[in-house]
C-alpha cells in the first residue's frame, strides 16, 4: 500500500482527460503533458527513425498520439 501510495505521488493525481474535452478546448490543452484512457489501435512503430503514431479513442472522441515510445500494447 505504501508502495503504491508513493508511486501516485511521484506520478502526480492527474485523472484522465476526456478526449472530446481535448477536442473542444484545444487551445486550453495545447503544449502541456496529459493523462488519457482508452483504446489503442492503429498503432504503427518506425524503428529507423524510433518514432510511433497510434490512435486513442474513448467515449467521447479519438485523437491521433505521435511518440518516441513504442505503442502500448
């Protein structure tokens, strides 16, 4: 449980943004770091250039997510 407790502090207690939240107010959301939870598909990896591209969609809406991390699976 301390365990636990100290990672979400480490973290920080950012609840998930809604992605239709993120599509509405962009300005708003626009250079900072987000939290968002849904479903992964269309995920692409391009190893020469160590770079991905996939979808998140959740109930209000889809946005496309470029990283330099691998896709989650």
């Amino acid at each position: 449980m301390i365990t636990c407790l100290s990672l979400l502090l480490v973290m920080g207690c950012t609840s998930p943004v809604k992605i239709g939240d993120i599509l509405e107010k962009t300005a708003e959301y626009e250079g900072k770091n987000l939290t968002v939870k849904g479903t992964v598909s269309n995920a692409t990896w391009m190893s020469l250039v160590e770079q991905g591209i996939y979808m998140v969609n959740d109930s209000t809406g889809s946005i496309w997510v470029f990283s330099k991390q691998e896709p989650p699976t």
